[in-house]
C-alpha cells in the first residue's frame, strides 16, 4: 500500500508540473492566433485607406485637369459673344468698302481718297486685331465647299471650275480657336468636273512613277 500511495503521489506531482506548462502553450497559441487576426484587420485597413487614397488623389485630378481646361477654353472663346458683336462693325466697315467701284477707287483725290484709305485702314485694323485675341478670318474662294465652315447660299454655272468649289463669297466667315464663330455665306460651283478624291490622286502620281 505504500508503494501504491508513493507511486499516486507521483503521478500528482507529474500532473501539476505538466498542467501549467500545457497551459502557457494554450496561452501563447490563442495570443498567436490573436495577433494573426489582428494583423489581417490592420492590412485590410491599410489596403482600404490605399483604395480611398488613390480614388480621392484621382479624383482630384480629374478636377484639376477639367479646372485647366475650362480656364483655356474660357481665355480662347470667352469673347465669342463679343467677337460676334465686332463682327458687326467689320461688315460694315466691308460693305462700305463694296459701295465704292474700283475707278472711283483708283481716281479719288483729296478728301474722298482720305475717307477711302481711312475706312480701309480701319478694317484692317480691326481685323488684326481679332486676330490676335484667335479671330480669325475665313477666306474660302477657290477652296472646296465645306459644310462645317461654309454655308452654301446659291450654286454658280461655271464649267470651268470643278464642282463644289467656292467661287464667291456673300459674307465672310470667322473662326475663333478651333470653333466657328460664324460660317461664311459662300456661292459654290455647279457643272464642272469634280475634284478627284485625295486617294485617286495619291493613285495617279503612284501609276505614273
């Protein structure tokens, strides 16, 4: 019976010194698994944040870009409205101009002349100076008839000129930038030949070298 007793009494004291070191093994595991957790808390915050940060950094410069954008296209057509009303005088200026036959022209003298090259120089003047604030004038004769710049008012009987071509100008047309301010009131050519496409005529120079 003593050996029994000696031998449970062992086991015991076995039993107490294994118990704590299974329970510092417990511990640290869970406070592993604790620090797994909280890590992957921590990057998915982190990568949310970046996610935000991108969005917000892209954003803003969308808005810069749009804000730049804005301030060309308002230095460039911010006077369109104005420039229309100029464009007033300048045809004014031009058919007073038109009034005036080309002998009388060449024979005035004295205050008639002066008033003429008054008038003319006054146009130019003007138009220099739209031009310079990106107005600019449209000189369409001989160019083919585009619908985007040129507004076709009659056609002209000219066989001699291919079709589609502007062979007069009612009223002159202005372009500000890259916009038209106002198509040009033009007459286009009817009956001639008609211009050959860009692409034949790259074909004939081809076939005749």
């Amino acid at each position: 019976m003593s050996d029994q007793g000696s031998a449970a009494g062992e086991e015991n004291r076995i039993n107490l010194a294994v118990d704590p070191e299974r329970a510092e093994v417990n511990q640290g595991e869970g406070q592993a698994e604790n620090l797994q957790v909280e890590k992957e808390r921590l990057e998915a915050e982190v990568a949310s944040f970046k996610d935000k940060y991108l969005r917000a950094f892209a954003e803003a410069e969308n808005i810069r870009r749009r804000a730049d954008r804005e301030i060309a296209d308002a230095k460039v057509y911010g006077i369109a409205s104005f420039a229309r009303d100029v464009l007033n005088v300048a045809d004014d200026l031009s058919r007073a101009l038109a009034a005036v036959d080309q002998q009388t022209r060449d024979t005035a003298e004295g205050a008639l002349k002066g008033l003429i090259d008054g008038i003319e120089l006054t146009e130019r003047s003007l138009l220099k100076g739209l031009e310079k604030h990106g107005v600019r004038k449209v000189e369409p004769v001989g160019e083919k008839f585009d619908p985007n710049l040129h507004q076709a008012m009659f056609e002209v009987p000219d066989p001699a000129v291919a079709a589609g071509t502007v062979v007069q100008v009612v009223q002159s047309g202005f372009v500000i930038g890259d916009r038209v301010l106002r198509p040009a009131l033009v007459g286009v050519a009817r009956g001639g030949p008609k211009a050959a496409p860009a692409a034949d005529a790259t074909a004939g120079e081809n076939s005749a070298s």
